[in-house]
C-alpha cells in the first residue's frame, strides 16, 4: 500500500470520526468540547490540549494512540522499501555515457 494511500485512509477515518461525534452530541442534546495536538521536534513529542478535564484526558490518550499507530506504519513502510531497494540488483552502468 502506498503512503499515499495510507494517507487518504487516515484523513478519511478522522473526518468519519468527527462526523460520528458531532452526529452523537446532537443526538444527546449536549456534550463538552476540547482539543488535543502533538508536535513531534525531532524526537521530542509535544502533546498540548484544551477543554475539561475529562475531555483531555480521553483527546490526549488517542493522540498518543495515533501516534504510534503513525510510527508503526512509518516503520512498516521504510523496512518494506529498504527490503526492496536491497533486492533489485544495482544498475551502475547508467551513468556511463
């Protein structure tokens, strides 16, 4: 599967999740809000949130989640692509004109 791919899938699984909460809060006739974010600075994760107390820790676990999950997949895709590179025989003589 592509990073491409991979990509579309995740930002389609988000918006389906906000759809879901929105749909379910208008259902329920309230609900409390927040926001949680994380910022990775090298190998340093930033994680920050705003809202109730139970509202962040709930955002900021499934951050943490998405995160691993993210790094998972990166790890999956680059031993799969070094597996590759490593199989196919070089071609040097390319760039001999």
């Amino acid at each position: 599967m592509s990073p491409g791919r991979v990509g579309l899938i995740m930002i389609a699984l988000g918006l389906t999740i906000v759809l879901v909460a929105v749909a379910l809060s208008i259902g329920s006739g309230g609900g409390e809000a927040g926001f949680a974010g994380c910022l990775i600075i090298f190998f340093i994760p930033v994680c920050w949130g705003v809202g109730t107390t139970g509202v962040i820790e709930i955002l900021l676990l499934a951050v943490i989640a998405l995160l691993a999950v993210l790094m998972a997949v990166n790890i999956f895709l680059a031993t799969r692509a070094l597996k590759h590179s490593r199989s196919r025989p070089r071609d040097d003589t390319a760039w001999e004109g």
